[in-house]
C-alpha cells in the first residue's frame, strides 16, 4: 500500500536560492533567517534557509554581519549585478577568452550588440 499524502512540490535547481533572493531584496534592511523563512512559506525548514543563504555567501550573492548571536543577510547586488557576476564566472573558467567573447557578441540580437558596443564606448572615455 502506497502513501497518498499530498507532498510538497520539489522545487527546481536554483529557485529556491532566487526565491530567498527575492525575499532579500524587498527587505529594506538586513534580515534575519528566519525573517527569510517567514517570507517564504512554512514548508520550508530554518536549516534550509540557512543552507542557502550560505550557499549564496559562498558565491558571493549576500553579505551576512554579526547581530547579537546570529547573522543579518543582505544582497551583494542587485539582480543585474548577479548576472554579471555569473558571467564573469563563466568566462574565468575558460581557456580561450578571446574565442567565448567572440563567440558570445556573434551570438547577440543586433539591438544588444549595438548595446554592448555603446557601452564599451563609453567606457573607454571614463
């Protein structure tokens, strides 16, 4: 005989650290985890929450300061910022530099290469 009971929806790789996030940034201030936990739902467990806003230390997405015996969390940066991040991930752990950049700005919609070049214009004159 099987268990019928309803379990809660396994959520997909990486939603949950955006989710704690997103939690994060509509924080005015730094926060605790379990205000983060509060935010999020009641399935989810303190140690989870801790889990991943260590996680997200690690990978330099929140900073965490020392109030009275736990921690504050706040974003690094914003959304953008993370991207950014990741990208520059990615290509420092390629050989050929040269080749993915290329590879990338060929792989761009006219519009966002028109963008990017804007940009590398400006700069250049900063």
């Amino acid at each position: 005989m099987t268990d019928r009971r309803a379990r809660p929806r396994r959520r997909g790789q990486g939603e949950l650290e955006a989710q704690v996030l997103a939690a994060l940034r509509a924080a005015e201030l730094p926060v605790t985890a379990g205000w983060v936990q509060e935010r999020l739902g009641d399935d989810l467990a303190y140690t989870t929450v801790i889990t991943i806003l260590t996680r997200l230390l690690a990978k330099g997405a929140v900073t965490r300061e020392r109030e009275g015996r736990s921690f504050v969390w706040t974003p690094a940066s914003d959304e953008a910022g993370l991207a950014a991040r990741r990208m520059r991930k990615v290509l420092d752990g390629e050989r050929d530099r040269e080749a993915v950049l290329a590879s990338f700005v060929m792989s761009l919609a006219p519009d966002d290469e028109r963008l990017l070049r804007e940009l590398l214009g400006r700069s250049g004159t900063e």
